[in-house]
C-alpha cells in the first residue's frame, strides 16, 4: 500500500520523505491510500504477466576487462597483477603488443601462451602493427590507449607456461592512458590507480629516445624520479620496480641516467631494476622484442606456480593417540 499524506506540498508517496521530517509510518498527516489493485503496480500501470528470462552469458567484448569482469576470474586461482606506468608515447602499449605477438608466434623463448581472457582485446591493440603497406611500415604500430570510463581501469589477461619446468602463471597487464601517469605526478590524482596496491610489480616505462637527448634527458629524469616519490606514498611497501627504457635500438642509455634514477629510488625505500626493451626495433642488429624475455622472467623469479598451492593443504597428524570422542544423547 502506497504512503499518502493530508498536505497537499508533501510528495511522500513518491519520495518516501516526510515533509514535516516525520517517520512516515506514524506521522499524524499519514492518511490510508487505496490498496493497490492486484494486477498493478503501485504507479496504476498493469504489472508485466511473465518474468523477464535470465540473459546467457555472452562473450567478453572486444576491449580491456572492467575490474568487475576481472574478479570473475581472480577468485579461481591466484593472478600475478603487474602495474604499468609511464607518461603518453613512452612505450606501454608497445610493450604489452610485442609480448602477445612473441607468444602468438611462439618466439617468446621459455615460455609458451596456455589462455587469454581478453584475446580480442590484445587482438585490438596489435592490429597496427599487422597492418602493411606493401612493404611499408604503418605510421604507428599502436594505437593511443582510450578507456571507456576514464575512471576505471582496464586489464588484460595472459596465461603462460614456463617451458623449462611446466608451471603455469596468469598474469594480469593494464593498459592505461599515459595521461593517467601525468596527473597522478602533477596532481597525486591516485584514485584510479588504487589496484596498485595489491602489485606483485610495477613496470615504469621511460621513452628511451627522449632520455637520450640531452634536452629531454633532465625532464624525463626529474619526472621519473617524482613518480617514485608518489608510489612511495600510495603503495607501502613498494613491490619490485622494473624501469623500462623503450627503444633500444637507438642506443644504450647512459650510466650515469641509470645510476640517478637507482639512487632517487633507494632514497624512498623501493627496489628498482632496469630493462632496456626494443618492442619494435628499425635496426637489424637489434631483433624486436629484444628485453622482452628478460622482463617476464625477472617479474617472475621467485614466485611459485598456482598449481603448487594446495587449498586445503594435507598435513600429518601431531598426536596419533588422539581419538574422537563419542556422544550419546
């Protein structure tokens, strides 16, 4: 039975809110309404004669998984959750195509693809860099990444066997907007990268041709180095930091780059290793995907495989004296 009310300012019945700030079931303005005639609804509009059927479950669509779509996978098994940072143009994206394409061709040494759940996503990222113009490369082997919902995250799964020992990791990669790293440096905007708190890594990627220009070189550190003043702060502690220097093939960056950026970073307390990465490489005597192994195997030194995990581990019993006791009613 509706809610209705003597005064006729009061909206009550539609708001659920006492005009007079009264509890509605026992205000002295409340007045009985109609029932509600069987059939109908409370608005007088006949009520549907079936109920709506429960839809199938479709297939995941062609973009990064939501954090919701993600935490129908995660609650199976355990997923090694790496975050990714870097200002626009550094290289994230490249990163994440030259992977799936080393395993989509089997060239990822030592290691082997077993599943993906956002196959059609990586599909989409990588379609650039399958794009040929007789013979020509495509202006831009990938796209610029766009979200969405700027306020969500999305996330890519890979599911890889490590071919020296069988065992089986699900990796779980974002594919964020540059811009996300920019604002989180100038204005500690850290709301959509709450995730990196349950890191198992952090990748921090840095445009390897703009550190070498002696213009740039500054800029690029001195950002790089207030990144790892907010990590400190939003992540305690920090996980193992891999720095990587895209484009390689241009060139090693200099020591002393290397050496500044692992002294700013011992200054906040986090452990940094540096990869120099050629996703796609314009130079013969660097293959592409050059540093792409030696990533995947650094973030996965030391952790263990899902499949040696026991639930419910088995172990042996203390005291083998000890019986059950026996109730009777």
């Amino acid at each position: 039975m509706a809610q209705a009310c003597s005064r006729a300012e009061c909206t009550v019945g539609e708001t659920g809110i006492c005009v007079l700030n009264n509890d509605p079931a026992t205000c002295p303005q409340r007045i009985a309404a109609e029932p509600t005639p069987q059939g109908h609804t409370t608005d007088g509009l006949v009520s549907p004669p079936l109920v709506v059927p429960t839809e199938r479950p479709r297939f995941p669509h062609s973009y990064a998984l939501s954090p919701e779509d993600l935490a129908r996978y995660t609650n199976k098994r355990y997923h090694h959750l790496i975050g990714i940072l870097g200002a626009p143009n550094a290289g994230k994206t490249a990163i994440l195509v030259s992977l799936y394409l080393l395993l989509a061709n089997n060239r990822l040494k030592g290691y082997e693809i077993a599943d993906s759940y956002s196959m059609m996503a990586f599909d989409e990222i990588s379609r650039g860099a399958r794009r040929w113009n007789e013979g020509n490369l495509p202006e831009e082997l990938t796209s610029h990444t766009e979200l969405p919902d700027e306020r969500t995250p999305g996330f890519l799964h890979l599911r890889i066997r490590r071919c020296v020992d069988g065992h089986l990791f699900d990796l779980i990669l974002p594919d964020l907007p540059g811009e996300w790293s920019d604002t989180f440096i100038d204005h500690n905007r850290a709301d959509r990268l709450a995730f990196l708190k349950g890191a198992d890594c952090i990748w921090v990627t840095i445009d390897g041709s703009e550190l070498a220009q002696s213009k740039m070189r500054q800029q690029v550190l001195h950002r790089t180095h207030l990144l790892f003043q907010r990590l400190s702060k939003l992540v305690a502690p920090v996980p193992p930091v891999f720095v990587i220097i895209s484009h390689h093939d241009l060139g090693d960056p200099e020591a002393r780059s290397i050496a500044s950026l692992e002294s700013e970073a011992k200054r906040y307390g986090i452990s940094v290793k540096t990869v120099n990465v050629a996703s796609f490489s314009e130079k013969d005597d660097v293959p592409p995907g050059s540093g792409i192994e030696e990533l995947v195997t650094l973030c996965l030194a030391g952790t263990s495989s899902v499949d040696e995990r026991a639930f419910w581990p088995t172990q042996p019993a203390q005291n083998p004296t000890r019986f059950a006791l026996r109730f009777r009613g």
